[in-house]
C-alpha cells in the first residue's frame, strides 16, 4: 500500500498502486532473499522429510539465528512446524511453495529480454 497526503482535506489516504499478487511476489523475494533462509529449504528440501528437533544443529548457523529466519518462512507459508512433545517437526509446505513458484513463473513469463548485442 502506498500513502498520500490529501491538503485539501488534510488526511492522509491509502492507495492501492500495485497488484495483491506482486505484493506478495516482492514478500516472497524478501524471505528468500537471505541466503541463511535458502540455505533452511535447501536443507529440508533436501531430507525430504519432516525435521525432528534443532536444525542448527544441521547448519552452521546459531540456534537464535535459524530461529529468527524459520519464523520468517513459516510467516510466509513456506515451512509449517508442529510440536511433537520437546521437539517441533519442521515440514516444506508444498502447496504454497508451489503457489509462489506457479506466480513467479507467470510474473517471468510476462517479460522479454532485449538482446542488445
């Protein structure tokens, strides 16, 4: 959303100037756009499983770094994480995975490139 100042009326409106799905293209591209974030699917997507406990554990980041950067992926969607007694269970989230993948795809597809050579 952007903002505007109205002087006449001296309130200050919102507008909408871009599109919901490019919203949440941009939020999308600035979840992944931390490599400590891609590094956290590229590890579940890699297991191909749920992940039981600590994935600090797994990588070289600190336990208060990847907690901080899995609740911006489950924020979004991407990863869902359910307790499981002491330990949560950290799953991909397909089918939201696949809705981003299936709008970038759409939003690529809609540019051409100009070879200027």
């Amino acid at each position: 959303m952007s903002y505007f100042y109205d002087i006449k009326h001296n309130v200050m409106l919102k507008i909408k100037v871009f599109t919901t799905e490019l919203q949440e293209l941009a939020k999308f591209s600035r979840v992944l756009s931390h490599p400590a974030r891609l590094a956290i699917l590229q590890y579940l997507a890699g297991t191909r499983t749920c992940i039981s406990g600590d994935i600090s554990d797994y990588l070289p980041l600190s336990r208060s770094t990847v907690s901080q950067h899995l609740k911006e992926l489950k924020e979004l969607g991407l990863i869902h994480g359910e307790i499981d007694g002491l330990k949560i269970n950290y799953c991909l989230c397909g089918s939201k995975i696949s809705e981003y993948k299936r709008m970038f795809d759409a939003f690529l597809d809609g540019m051409t490139t100009i070879d200027l050579t």
